[in-house]
C-alpha cells in the first residue's frame, strides 16, 4: 500500500500554494506536479479537502489542478481501448 497525504498534509499544501503564488506569482511546476500525484494517489476525503480549501484560501491555484483533468479528457479518445485512466474528482 502506498503512503499518500494526510489531511494535515493537504491544509499545509493549500497554505504553501497561497504563499508562493503571492510572492512569486506562479507555482513551479514540480511542484504541481507533486501535489497532482498526491492528489492522484490520496484519500478521496482528504483530496476533497484539498480542493475545498484550495477554493476557499487560493482560488487561482485551481488552474493548476484541474486543467490537466481538461487536458486528459480530451486525450481519452486517443487511448488504446481497456488502458488505464485517471479517474477525475468532480
């Protein structure tokens, strides 16, 4: 079983997002792309939560997470039929 983030994790998350995209403008993208496994790989609860205090705390940071959800759907229909897909949160 794989170690994925816990809730306390997620609200550090949202926190560190704010503060980057307040002093620097934009997040660097390994880190979105480590938040985007963990989002990929956590407790459907605890990704809740993350989007939840995302919106609440750091609405712009939603781009970063949920345009690849855009990206990926319009891909499907180039998948190879039975391979595996991530499954979006809605």
């Amino acid at each position: 079983m794989v170690e994925s983030w816990s809730t306390e994790d997620a609200n550090q998350a949202v926190v560190a997002i704010a503060v980057i995209l307040k002093r620097f403008g934009a997040l660097p993208q390994v880190l979105a792309d480590a938040y985007q496994h963990e989002i990929e790989i956590g407790d459907v609860s605890v990704t809740r939560r993350f989007y939840e205090q995302l919106a609440v705390n750091c609405p712009t940071a939603l781009d970063y997470f949920t345009e690849r959800v855009v990206d990926e759907r319009e891909s499907e229909k180039d998948r190879v039929k039975g391979s595996l897909r991530k499954i979006p949160i809605d």
